[in-house]
C-alpha cells in the first residue's frame, strides 16, 4: 500500500494505492473513493483526450482509458510515479508519500 498526499489550492488531496486498486479524497470527505466515484472535469479530460471532445461517453471513456493504464503497470511504485506525474499537470503539489504504513517521505 502506498499513500500520496497533494496540495492543491486550498485543499489537500490523498491517494492510495493498494494492487491495482487505486483510491481517492480530498479535504471535504471523510470515505476514500474510486475513479468511478470522481466527478471528472471535461475540459481536464479533453485537454488529456483531445478525442473525446465530441463524444457523449467522454466520461466513461476517460475512466477506462486511466483503469487500462492503471492495470498496465508492473508494481505499486510505477503506478505511484504515474500518479504524481499526470496530477502535477493539473496543477497537483505532491507533498508527502508513505510506503506498507513507514515513515513518509516528504517529496
């Protein structure tokens, strides 16, 4: 299990990740969710998925395409790595990130 630890703006968003199970929140709840759970922005997607422009199923698609990617990478820390990247894009501050519940390193 790994835990990843954001800022953005005024709010603080965590990820976990647990196998290929990838779980978020941020300051406002309490229960972590999944992608499926996650209101996308289209303008975040499109910017990501320039095809999904036009289509109605923008947000299914843009939740599969990140799961298909999720199951794609070999081990927790890749899929750790691909997080902090592709959230620092969007303007994400990785703050903090914990390891099998050790002592956090501060990033």
């Amino acid at each position: 299990m790994i835990g990843i630890v954001f800022e953005f703006a005024n709010q603080i968003a965590e990820v976990r990740i647990i196998e290929t199970n990838i779980y978020f929140r941020n300051s406002t709840y309490t229960q972590f969710g999944t992608i499926d759970q996650m209101k996308l922005d289209k303008n975040g997607v499109v910017k990501e998925f320039p095809d999904l422009k036009d289509n109605d199923a923008w947000e299914y698609i843009a939740r599969q395409r990140f799961k298909d990617k999720i199951n794609k990478l070999n081990s927790e820390d890749d899929r750790a790595d691909y997080i902090i990247k592709d959230l620092t894009k969007f303007g994400y501050i990785p703050k903090f990130k914990q390891k099998n519940g050790f002592r956090v390193q501060r990033l």
